[in-house]
C-alpha cells in the first residue's frame, strides 16, 4: 500500500512541473509591455522610424513615419499594427517578431498618442 502511493508521488510531479512551465509561457505570452516594445523599437525600427516621444527634425528616413505620427493616424489601433507587423512591408526588410514582441510594440506605440 506505502509503496503504491510513492510510485503515484513519482508519476504525479513531472506531471505538475509541465502543467507550471506550460501556465507560465502561455501567460508570458500574452504579456504586452510597452517598456520592452520601445527597447524592441529603438534596437529594430530606429533606422528608418523616429520612434521616441518627442520628434526631432530629422526623420531617420523621410519615407518612414515617426511613431508619434503613426500613433495619432485615425486609421491606427491596436489590431491595425499588429496585422501590418504581420504582414509584409514592402519598404522594410522582413522583421521577424514573435508574438510578445508585436504586442509589446503596439503598446508601445499606442502609448504615445498620449503625449
Ligand atoms: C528599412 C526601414 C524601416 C524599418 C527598419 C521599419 N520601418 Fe516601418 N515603415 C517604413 C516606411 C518607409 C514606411 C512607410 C511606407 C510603407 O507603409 O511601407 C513604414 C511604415 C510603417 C507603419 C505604417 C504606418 C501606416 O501607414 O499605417 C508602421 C506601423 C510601421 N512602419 C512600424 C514599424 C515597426 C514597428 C518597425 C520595427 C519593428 C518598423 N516599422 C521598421 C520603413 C521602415
């Protein structure tokens, strides 16, 4: 009887230590921080985009819309940069971000339209 329930005791915590990892990532990824969206943005999208709150005359690329100006366009929202994140961008180089990353970069630049 004692030697069945240790054998139910070894089976069960891998068991339990999955559950944890598989909780864990599936609540990390739905973390959105604008704080690490603007470290992704200045890292990935400063060279062609002035991506800080406060706009400087010089546009790194004059094609290229500062995220102030994308923040305040009417057409912008949430789900409008997460699809064009997703989709391609004929003037930018193929920018591989996961979920998280696009999320956190969204909220990011929704946040600006604060300012
Ligand atoms: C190689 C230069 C380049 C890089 C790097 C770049 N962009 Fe762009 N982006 C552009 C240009 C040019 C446009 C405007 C023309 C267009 O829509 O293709 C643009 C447009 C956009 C728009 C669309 C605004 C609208 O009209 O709706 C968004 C949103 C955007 N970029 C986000 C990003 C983000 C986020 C990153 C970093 C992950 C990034 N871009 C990196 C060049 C770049």
């Amino acid at each position: 009887m004692s030697k069945r329930s240790w054998s139910m005791i070894k089976f069960n915590s891998p068991t339990a230590l999955l559950a944890a990892v598989v909780s864990f990532s599936n609540a990390n990824a739905q973390t959105a921080d604008p704080a690490i969206g603007r470290q992704l943005a200045e890292t990935v999208c400063s060279a062609c985009h002035q991506v800080g709150p406060v706009p400087t005359p010089q546009p790194a690329n004059s094609k290229a819309p500062s995220f102030v100006d994308i923040s305040r366009m009417p057409s912008t929202s949430e789900l409008a940069i997460k699809v064009f994140l997703r989709s391609s961008h004929p003037t930018m180089p193929n920018i591989i971000l996961d979920q998280q990353e696009t999320d956190s970069i969204a909220a990011y630049i929704l946040s600006l339209a604060k300012h």
